[in-house]
C-alpha cells in the first residue's frame, strides 16, 4: 500500500510592494522521491468540488510556475523527501476600488494545490493539499 503525504506551508501574511514585480517561493515536499510534486491554481470546478470559493483567480496577472529540484537524497528515518519549488510571480498592484477609496494598499488571497502524482507524465494525482495564502 502507498501512502502519499505532501507537505507545504507559507507565511501567513507576505507584504509586496506595488509596483515591484515580486516572487513567491511555495515550498512542497513528499515522503516518496519517486513522486512528482506539482502546484496548481486551485479551481471552481476541481476534482472534489469549488476548491477555493470567492477567491479563485484571485490575483490579477499572476503567473505559477513549478520545477522539480535535484537535490542529494534527504534521508531522515529511512525516509526520502522528493522537492517541488513552485513559484508565483506577480507585479503587485491596488484593487481599483481601493483607489477609488483613497485606501493605500490592497489584500488579496490565493488559493493553489499541491497535489503529488505517481510520475512526471501522470494527470491523476495520488493526494491533494490546499494552501490558501
């Protein structure tokens, strides 16, 4: 029986400046190296559902991108950790109603999935994890 377990995380609060173009690292790792680890934005219509409600496609003009790190085998316990380095890259800016109010700044939310799958080409994925920033 194969367990798959990703784990991922981010701060709870990133500040980026209008204006700038900023990168977002999402670190995501699984117990397995022979798993491929990718990030989606999450969707309306996913595989179980809306996965993200009122915030899907929630940053304008932002672009997720992913590739695999080669790193020397992480052994821990007899257990190995495969690596996915998913980024998002944004140039920050206000909301247009936040201009028209005088407010001095925006705060968006997202929502992405990291989901493992058996290899590189595979479309199912084993496990899905939400990760809302």
């Amino acid at each position: 029986m194969k367990y798959s377990f990703i784990v991922t995380g981010s701060l709870p609060i990133i500040r980026v400046r209008e204006g700038y173009t900023t990168v977002i690292q999402i670190p995501a790792a699984d117990w397995d190296l022979t798993d491929s680890v990718r990030c989606r934005w999450a969707s309306s219509a996913g595989a179980a559902g809306d996965e993200c409600g009122d915030i899907c496609q929630n940053l304008p003009n932002a672009n997720l991108s992913q590739r695999s790190v080669i790193f020397p085998m992480i052994h821990v316990i007899r257990c190995i950790f495969s690596n996915s380095d998913c980024t998002i890259t944004w140039t920050a800016v206000r909301r247009p109603y936040d201009i028209i109010f005088g407010r001095l700044s925006s705060t968006y939310v997202v929502a992405i999935m990291v989901e493992d799958f058996v290899n590189s080409i595979s479309t199912i994925p084993m496990s899905s994890v939400p990760l809302q920033m």
